[in-house]
C-alpha cells in the first residue's frame, strides 16, 4: 500500500497543490488539523519526531488569540494525545 492510501485510511484528506502535499482532519475537539510536506514521506520524520507537549504549549499559548482552540487544559491534552496516535498508526502501517 503506497503512503497516501495508508494515511487516507487513517481518516485524513490528502491533496496536492503544486509542490505541496496538504493531509488535513479534524480532530476530536474540532482542530482543523493541516500537515504540509514537499513530500509525503516526509510524514514518516514528523511523526517520529512529534511532541505532544510542545504542541499542547503552542496551541494553550495561541487559545486567546486563535478560534477554535479548546478552552480546557484537560480537553487540548486529549487532542494532542489522539494527534500522537494517530501519527503512530501511520507510522506502524508504513
């Protein structure tokens, strides 16, 4: 199965505009969650390099400024947790 099957199986939306590849979902707290590659295996770099916690203080940092980011600690840890899985699944069909 070729990267782009295996993470569209995982639920993301996969397209190309020019040299960039958009893999986009939502996630359970409603981020419109967008990752852009110049290549679609540069996905297999970022998932094994992927901090949850330097994403949960990015986006706790940006909660007044940003819509749509959940208000709760409790509720941003849990999409940040669920973006790891995620990521892991992919890496474990790659």
């Amino acid at each position: 199965m070729n990267i782009k099957k295996i993470i569209e199986k995982h639920g993301f939306t996969v397209s190309k505009d020019g040299d960039c590849w958009n893999i986009q979902q939502h996630t359970p707290e409603g981020e419109d969650w967008n990752l852009y590659f110049s290549k679609l295996e540069e996905i297999k770099e970022y998932a094994e390099n992927y901090s949850p916690e330097e994403d949960f203080d990015a986006w706790w940092q940006a909660r007044e400024t940003v819509s749509g980011v959940p208000q709760s600690p409790a509720d941003l840890w849990n999409d940040q947790r669920w973006k790891q899985e995620k990521l892991n699944a992919i890496l474990e069909d790659i």
